[in-house]
C-alpha cells in the first residue's frame, strides 16, 4: 500500500494518474502548501522539501520528485507497459521525455517571484509573471506539439508516464490562459488523455486547484 501527498491541481497530479492506470493500491494524504500542513501536522517535517508530490512506501521509505515516482510506480506493474522495458532504446527515450518535461516545462512554469515563498502559489498571480511563463514555455511546447504530429502519445500509440506528466503540465498551460488550439497535436492530446477513466477519476477526487487568475476562481 502507498500513500500519495499531494495538492489539487500540483505535479502530484501525474502519480495520482498514474497510480490509478498501474491499479494499485494506495492512499491518499492531501497538503496544503500554503501552510505546509496535512493531517499529520507539519507538512516539513514529513517532507523537508515542503512541497508535492511525495510517495510513501509500504516500508515507511518516502520518495520525492515527480520524475522519480513516476518511474518507480511504472515499474511495480511492467505488465502495464506503462515505461518501456530496461536497457531498451524506447526506455531511454521514454526517460528523455521525464527529463525533458521536468526541467523545461515544470520548472519554467514555476514563477521567479515564489509569492514571498509560498510553494502554493508556483504559478504566476500577476500579469507580467504570466507573460513571463508564456514566452519561457511557449518555444518547449512547439517541440511537444512536433512530437506529438502524427503519434497518438510521446511513446507512440501506448499512454505511458511521461504522458501523464505532460497532460498535467498542459492544464497549467491552460490556467495560465494558454490556448493549446495553436498547437493542434497537443490540443487533441490534451482532450484524449483527458477522456481517460484514471484522468477523471483524479480531476473529480482532487477537485480545483486554487484560484489562480482573477477569473479562475474555482
């Protein structure tokens, strides 16, 4: 049995996904960042990182990083082909892809203002930090759209991790008031992944994320 921690609408989205794709056992443990609490109390003293997502193991191990859990939860159920075999080639390039939307995408997403450093609030409030997130991940999604021409998912025509990491990367596109309908590859992604049982299932149990724009509300 694990245990996911997590926040609505955060990274911790993509292990939600993918937990329920792999049909394994698990619990989950919501946060909230901007006090960094859980029912457990200080969320830092669990997770010294203070943020999400974090994966507690059957044994008590916790692990950190989205990539990472990712990995480790594909790999519990390889029968799922949710990643590649090891020492394949589709299997590095599956990781080039975690790599990829971890470091250009998650982190470009992420506002150089913190909001007083709040790990709530890793999207822009303001007008000028928006634009600023849209001209850093504007040039990184046309290489995802590229891909995804003609391929029904990054590895191909099988949903897989790094799927899951993209689709919850592209609702913060979204927030941030991007249209996904100028990259028509990752616009019929986003509404096909978007169909998947394990998608809606998570959308519905996490509910919204915080507000985040003036209008976004919810």
């Amino acid at each position: 049995m694990f245990t996911l921690y997590y926040a609505a609408g955060a990274s911790s989205q993509a292990p939600h996904i993918l937990l329920r794709e792999a049909e394994l056992s698990f619990t989950l443990e919501k946060v909230d960042l901007s006090t960094r609490s859980w029912s457990g109390g200080d969320y830092r003293a669990f997770n010294p990182k203070a943020y999400v997502p974090a994966l507690k193991l059957g044994d008590g191990d916790v692990l950190t990083e989205c990539a990472v859990i990712l990995q480790f939860i594909a790999d519990q159920v390889p029968a799922k082909q949710l990643l590649p075999p090891t020492n394949t080639r589709e299997r590095y390039h599956a990781l080039e892809w975690l790599n990829f939307i971890a470091t250009e995408l998650h982190k470009n997403f992420i506002t150089p203002e913190r909001h007083g450093g709040v790990a709530a609030n890793f999207l822009s409030k303001t007008l000028q930090g928006q634009a600023q997130t849209r001209l850093h991940v504007s040039p990184r999604l046309d290489n995802v759209n590229r891909r995804l021409t003609g391929a029904s998912y990054l590895g191909g025509e099988h949903f897989s991790a790094p799927d899951a990491y993209l689709f919850t990367m592209l609702t913060w596109a979204r927030r941030l008031a991007m249209d996904l309908s100028q990259w028509p590859a990752l616009q019929k992604f986003y509404e096909r992944v978007g169909q998947r049982p394990s998608v809606q299932d998570t959308l519905r149990v996490e509910g919204p994320p915080h507000a985040l724009l003036e209008q976004d509300q919810g």
